[in-house]
C-alpha cells in the first residue's frame, strides 16, 4: 500500500539548483566537469546494505519510498552533480510477463527463459506501462521532490538487445550463446523481439520524462558480446530508433530532455553512437579518452571511463588518475564517470576522493585556459 508521499504530482518541482550535469551533456561551458558514478546508490555503502536487509530487491523495486531513499543516500555522503534514480533494467521483461527473480550469490534469474521463436506468444506485447512500471513513475515524481533541486535526476532503461539476452539466456553468462543463438538461428523473431522492446521502452523512457526525470541513460551492458556485423544489425538500429522516437515526441510537449547511450566494450561503434541523436556516449575503460574525442569528431559529449578497480588504489593515486583523464577528455563537453558501476567491496572514501579529485582538477583546469 502506498502512502501519500508517493502520490505527489509531477510538477511544482523544488527549483534546480545545480545544472552543471545537464549543461555538460549539452557541450555547454561549466565551472567545473561533473561527476556521477553508475551503481552509485548501491552496496559499498553500509546504509544500503542497512536498508535492503532481508528485503526481496524486487520488491524494493517496487516500493517508490525505498527506492526514493537509496537513490538520495549517496548525495548525502559525497557532492555528485547527477542522481540516477534506483531501479533495474529488468523491470521490463517482468512487465512484458517473465518471471525474474534476484537470487543470492547468482544474480537475475528467469526461471521460464524464452527458447524458441514461439515463446514470443508468451511475452505481453502491448505493455500499460503506467499500470505496469507505475512504481518506477512513482518513486521518480517522490525523489524529485525530496532532492529539494540539489541535483538533476537521471532515469533509464536497460536496451533492446542487453534485455533480449537476459530474457533468452536465463541469467547472466560469460558467452551469451543461447540469446547469440537466436541472432543466427532465427534473426526474424530476434527483430520481432528486439522491435517489441523497443516499443516498450520508448513508452517506459516517455514515462520517466513525465514522471521528472531531467536526463535519460540506455544501458547496451552486452554490446561487447556482439561483432562489428551483429551490433549494425541487432543494436545500432534499435538504439537509434529510441533516441529518435524519444526526442520526437518530447519536442512535440515541448521539453528537451539529454539522452546518453552507454553501450559497454562497442569500441568498433564510436562513430555510430556519435550519429545517433543522444547527446552524450558513454565510454568503458577500455578507450582512450583522446581517441574516443577524435573518433566522435566533436559531435557529442562523452561521459565515463575511469577503470572502477582505479578505486582500490590509495586516495593520492586516484587523484592523479583523475587527473590523466580530465587531461585527456578535456573539461568542455565532459561528464567524469567509472567505465562501469561501482563494486560492492569498494570503500566509500575511495569514492569522496574520486569525487572531490574530478571537481579540484577540473576547477583547475578551467581557470587556467
């Protein structure tokens, strides 16, 4: 049952007080380069663990006030300039029907996954995404107003083909053979698929924007297990159609709201993502941060891409790692972020000196150009 805190309307929103983030993704000139870290609201932090003991993480999904307070712990320790509001990817295939369970020690978990191309006659095509993901709209309109305008909220979604995997696959994997099966075996019902997600997804992303979120993130966690051929095929043109139908329909309500695709080990598709209408592309460790700035032609902002293990390092070795890479981004057009989330062992003060490190360095750096 809900109380009247998750009732509240999306409007009358506490007046944003720091944009730095937003300004960033849009290539506009900052004082300093923003910071914010993926699975920052997370369990290095002993208040999370606190929190979510003994509690069922789908069902924490579900309750806005939960989901609400883990997303403001981290911005009570450290001075982010974005908050991404807490949730999972995999409220999506649970809304198209699946069963998908959180087990200890394993991870997500499809105890019924799809097989063959005529379990798609199981999935729920036309998903109500109010009556289905409403907790998600929920718990964003409630963390807008309990942010008190600190910070601008991030929402997301996991994308088409990372989605597809999980659903066909079962669960996490090294190879992801059975979901790369279908690519090859059955790439007409693997477009079926990866079309009704997409339709989901604009919908779930649309939502988000209604229900406050100031800036959207499309998680491509498992490009990386798809070729330079596959990715054309079974990614590429389902990303593009999101950010595309996104953005035409918010234009039509007159908002503008930034679109980062983070699409995990695609090196081979940097040009790609820089044409395909997000704002900002997010980078794993594994780039460059010079290359990746001549390979996008400065068409876009970057965000990312310090290596999480950085974190294990001594504060002083963080800084100077900071350093480099604020060095080799640059401060304009820049959003400083981990290749990818944080881990569960880390120590939260690593995190306070990645966080001060990005704002100190780049302080710097602005004033002396």
């Amino acid at each position: 049952m809900l109380d009247n805190r998750s009732l509240v309307p999306p409007k009358d929103f506490p007046q944003l007080q720091n944009d730095t983030f937003l300004r960033a993704a849009r290539g506009e000139e900052t004082e300093h380069v923003p910071v914010w870290c993926m699975r920052q609201a997370g369990r290095y932090l002993p208040e999370f663990r606190e929190s979510r003991a003994g509690k069922d993480f789908f069902d924490t999904c579900r309750s806005p006030e939960a989901c609400c307070e883990l997303t403001l712990q981290p911005l009570r320790r450290f001075p982010f300039d974005a908050a991404i509001i807490f949730s999972d990817i995999l409220v999506i295939p649970q809304a198209m029907g699946m069963d998908v369970q959180m087990v200890a020690g394993k991870g997500p978990t499809f105890p019924d996954p799809l097989k063959e191309p005529e379990d798609l006659q199981r999935l729920q095509a036309k998903v109500d995404v109010d009556k289905e993901l409403g907790y998600v709209f929920k718990a964003i309109t409630l963390t807008r107003h309990k942010i008190e305008g600190k910070v601008p909220l991030i929402g997301f979604t996991g994308a088409p083909w990372t989605l597809m995997s999980y659903m066909i696959e079962g669960g996490g994997s090294r190879t992801f053979s059975k979901a790369k099966r279908w690519l090859y075996r059955h790439p007409e019902a693997s477009h079926m698929l990866l079309r009704m997600l997409t339709d989901v997804i604009v919908e779930y992303l649309l939502g988000q924007v209604a229900a406050g979120a100031q800036a959207l993130q499309v998680f491509e966690s498992h490009a990386g297990i798809l070729g330079p051929v596959e990715f054309q095929e079974f990614s590429l043109p389902y990303l593009r159609d999101i950010a595309r139908c996104v953005k035409e329909k918010l234009k039509d309500a007159g908002k503008d709201i930034p679109m980062i695709v983070f699409a995990k080990d695609a090196h081979y598709g940097l040009e790609d993502l820089s044409q395909s209408h997000y704002e900002v592309v997010g980078l794993d460790w594994t780039i460059d941060p010079r290359s990746a700035r001549e390979r996008t032609g400065g068409k876009v902002s970057l965000q990312g891409n310090m290596d999480p293990c950085a974190f294990y390092a001594p504060k002083e070795r963080i800084s100077d790692i900071v350093k480099k890479m604020l060095e080799g981004f640059g401060t304009r057009g820049y959003i400083a972020n981990l290749g990818h989330g944080l881990y569960p062992d880390m120590d939260p003060e690593s995190v306070g000196a990645f966080v001060e490190a990005v704002h100190q360095h780049s302080k710097q750096m602005i004033k002396q150009k």
